[in-house]
C-alpha cells in the first residue's frame, strides 16, 4: 500500500525546537518532490515547504523561512522538518504529502502529527 | 501570493442532492487546480487534479471543470460518505495556496 505516516509532534515551549519525520512506503521516496502543508486548530491548510527528489532545492513558505527546515533521507525513504525558534503560531497538525514540485499535485497524504507550541 | 476563494463556505444538503462548490483564483493559473475532500481528524485526500481529472479511485459523481480564475466542484446525488469539507488548492506558482474550504453538512 502507498502511503505515509508522520511522527515526533509533541509539546514545546515557545523558542523551542522540534523535528518530525515523515515514513514513506510501498513507493520510492527518491523519485518524487515532498513537501509539508500544516493546518492550525479550526483551520485551513497552508503550504510550508517543498524538496525537490535530490533535495537539491527547497522552498519556504514566508513565515518559516529561515526557521524551518526540510531534509529527506532516500535511502531510508524518509522526509523531515526541523523547526527552530517555535512560535505559538506554528501550532498544528502537520501533514507529509507525496508531490509539489511545479505541476505536481499532493496524491499521498498522512494522517498528521500534532505540533503544540505553548508555555 | 496568489490568492484562492471559495463559495460558499457552508452548504447544507440531502442525500441525493447535486452539490456545486465554487472556486476562484485572483490571477490566472491555467488549470493547475486541484480539490481535496477532508474528515474531521483525517489528513486530505486528492479528488480532482488539473481542474478536471478525476483521480484513481475517486467515485465519478465527483467532478471539475474550469479554467484561468473560475473552477467548480460538482458531486452527482450526494452519498452519506460526502459529508466532509472541501478544499481547492492552486499548484500553479510558489507559494502554493489553498482555498479556505467548504463545508457541506447534512440539512
């Protein structure tokens, strides 16, 4: 079965850091764009950041630039993101999503893993 | 930023109803629009990609048409399993933006 699973959400304080992972399985990672959309309590989604498949190039949404960032590891079919200098504002669900690269929908999404920024 | 509107943003229907949910972007994007279906407590899933592709495995009462900045999300005879809220998604330009959803709930 194609799909992905995320964890490492938890609790953390504002300033705090945190890094989540993303599990791909059933395809190789190595072939496609990644990328990690979020959605705050009661809210929409919003996009965060993309990988292209040699995470050769990645791309911020504004108000994580600079603070986040998105790796992959291929050979071991993962996709992560650091997140530094958490704000009460990065809390939300975050989900992994298979695609992103221009012209490239999100086909495969997980269930989510819940980021929790508070004092 | 291009930015992504939805009508309405609730919609109260039947079992059986036909449901149109309108999408509009605030520039071109040629049909680089896709619409998600979301459950509470569930990460989303793809229905339509390129304004009207139907993807594998999605029931073909759902359907999209449109092009440019107008796009629409129709669902032949509303099943119980449709209740959910639905999302449209630009993946035209960086950053990619979502619509803010609709909600169809039961009448």
């Amino acid at each position: 079965e194609v799909q992905v699973v995320e964890s490492g959400g938890g609790l953390v304080q504002p300033g705090g850091s945190l890094r989540i992972s993303c599990e791909a399985s059933g395809f190789s990672l190595s072939t496609y764009w990644m990328t990690w959309v979020r959605q705050a309590p009661g809210k929409g989604l919003q996009w965060v950041a993309n990988i292209n498949p040699d995470a050769t190039g990645k791309i911020y949404v504004d108000s994580v630039r600079g603070r986040f960032t998105i790796s992959r590891d291929n050979a071991k079919n993962s996709l992560y993101l650091e997140m530094n200098s958490l704000r009460a504002e990065d809390t939300a669900v975050y989900y992994c999503a298979r695609g992103g690269g221009s012209g490239s929908v999100f086909d495969i999404w997980g269930q989510g893993t819940m980021v929790t920024v508070s004092s | 930023d291009i930015q992504m509107t939805q009508s309405p943003s609730t919609l109260s229907a039947s079992v059986g109803d036909r449901v149109i949910i309108t999408c509009r972007a605030s520039q071109s994007i040629s049909r680089w629009l896709a619409w998600f279906q979301q459950k509470s407590g569930k990460g989303p899933k793809l229905l339509i990609y390129g304004a009207s592709s139907l993807q594998s495995g999605v029931p073909s009462r759902f359907s999209g048409s449109g092009s440019g900045t107008e796009f629409t999300l129709t669902i032949n005879s509303l099943q119980p399993d449709d209740f959910a809220t639905y999302y449209c998604q630009q993946y035209n330009t960086f950053p990619f933006t979502f619509g803010p959803g609709t909600k169809v709930d039961v009448k």
